[in-house]
C-alpha cells in the first residue's frame, strides 16, 4: 500500500527530530533484498504507522515474512548458486597461475548481481 507524499514528509521530519534517520535506509535495504528474491513481506509497526500519517515514535523496524520457510530456502539457494559461480571464476584463476585484475573484476559483478541462470 503506497502513502501520500505528505504523510511521508511528516513521517521523515518526525524520524529527522527523532534521530531515527537510519531506520529508513535499513528497511530500504532489507526490502531490497526480499524484493530480489521475490519474498512474500509486510511492514509493518512504529515505521508503518508513520508512513501513513500517524505520528509515533520508533527505532526499528518490523516486517513481516508470512512464509519463513520459503524465504530460508529461496535465500540459501541463491547464496548456494553465487558461491559455486564465485569459486569456479576463482578456481579458474588459481589454476591459470596468472594474476588477471579482469578474474578479480568478474567475481565483483557476480556479487553484485542475482544468479538467475544457474543453478545448482
């Protein structure tokens, strides 16, 4: 559910005065991640009610994952994937006996990106 521009004014102005300014780029983090796996999530709590409008206090924040076993398995399948492509680019690099600054630049953007196409 999106809130109005003006609720998400008000609810930053109230987490600047608070100095609870960092949990907004926590949860935008999190969110992220949950996005990318696609994992079913709420938000929920002190962040939630500020987002619409209501003034209340609050230092963390609450998401709800209704399936907590789905998201274990969709997270530790992909970590699984990015790490078997990591250790083949670096084992590759290894057994060439060479330092290519290239091998150590791919296995950055593997990092960087979601390993949809392989999997194990």
């Amino acid at each position: 559910m999106k809130t109005s521009p003006q609720s998400h004014e008000r609810a930053e102005f109230l987490r600047e005065s608070s100095g609870s300014t960092n949990i907004e780029k926590t949860l935008v983090k999190a969110v992220k991640v949950l996005a990318l796996f696609p994992i079913p999530h709420y938000v929920c709590g002190g962040f939630a009610v500020q987002e619409h409008g209501y003034p209340r206090f609050t230092v963390d924040v609450d998401i709800i994952v209704p399936d907590v076993q789905l998201a274990r398995e969709k997270l530790r399948t992909e970590i699984l994937a990015l790490q078997w492509l990591i250790s083949s680019k670096l084992s590759t690099h290894i057994e060439r006996g060479i330092d290519r600054v290239q091998d150590y630049a791919d296995v950055v953007q593997l990092i960087k990106v979601k390993p949809t196409a392989t999997r194990l």
